[in-house]
C-alpha cells in the first residue's frame, strides 16, 4: 500500500472525553428505565380481625372470603333500603370474641344460624352482605384498603 491510500483507511482517533460522555449517557437512561419499571406501588393489605379488635373489641364483624365485614348500621352510607337482598351466600357459624379463633363465616355478634345474602351491587369482593337476624335485614360492608 501506498503512503497516501495508508491514510485513506485509518480510523479517526477517539478522543476520551466523547467516550466518557456518551457511556454516561446510556448508564443514565438505564438507570431511568430500570426505576420506572420497578417503580410499582405497595400493596396495602386489608384488614383481619385482629387489627379490627384490637382496636375496637367490640366491634360487629364477620369473616367471608377473607375480607373483613362490620355491620354498616351507623354508618352514614349504610342505609339498608338502598340495597337488595339477592342470593343467598352462606351463614354464620361460630361466633368468637378472639382474634385467634376467627375463621371463615365467623362473627364477633351473629349468632351462629345467621344467613347471609349478596346485594345487587355486583362487585369482587363484594362490598355489601346482608344479614338477616329475626327476620331484620342488616347491612354489613367490606373493609377494603386502597
């Protein structure tokens, strides 16, 4: 090869600071990727019974599907005529005032007995049940965080 067609193919020298300065680049738009994408929220988990006799150990409550249920009656949104009585979900069959011995279709004040109805909302879970004690309705809902 000839001394000028030798100069033709050489590579253009790079310089340090261009490499530098693009590395950091991409090491930052990695960087920002890998946080937006781990970014997800906490998960709050509901309540259980203890955390709600705990705090209250008189509280009205029942355990169905794992949720938490408190009766809705001095509540302000509890009003009983705004809901329908729809399937029947099951019924109450223990009643315990400790934590520790809650299980599902378990209540801190129904009597064991007690049927419990779905309302006409249709939500998963849902956040209304109706339970019938000596032929009165009585709203129950969900404590549901987030």
């Amino acid at each position: 090869m000839d001394r000028e067609n030798r100069f033709l193919f050489r590579r253009k020298p790079i310089r340090r600071d261009e490499t530098e300065g693009s590395l950091i680049k991409w090491k930052l738009l990695i960087f920002f990727l890998l946080a937006a994408c781990s970014n997800t929220p906490e998960e709050t988990a509901n309540p259980n019974p203890e955390d709600i006799l705990s705090s209250n150990p008189e509280a009205d409550i029942f355990l169905y599907e794992d949720v938490v249920y408190a009766n809705a009656t001095n509540i302000e949104r509890g009003d009983i005529r705004d809901f329908t009585k729809e399937e029947r979900i099951g019924e109450i069959d223990s009643t315990a005032l400790r934590a520790e011995n809650f299980a599902e279709f378990t209540s801190t004040a129904l009597p064991p007995g007690t049927p419990l109805y779905s309302t006409s909302e249709k939500q998963e879970p849902s956040l209304y049940i109706i339970a019938v004690v000596e032929e009165e309705d009585i709203l129950y809902t969900a404590l549901i965080e987030g």
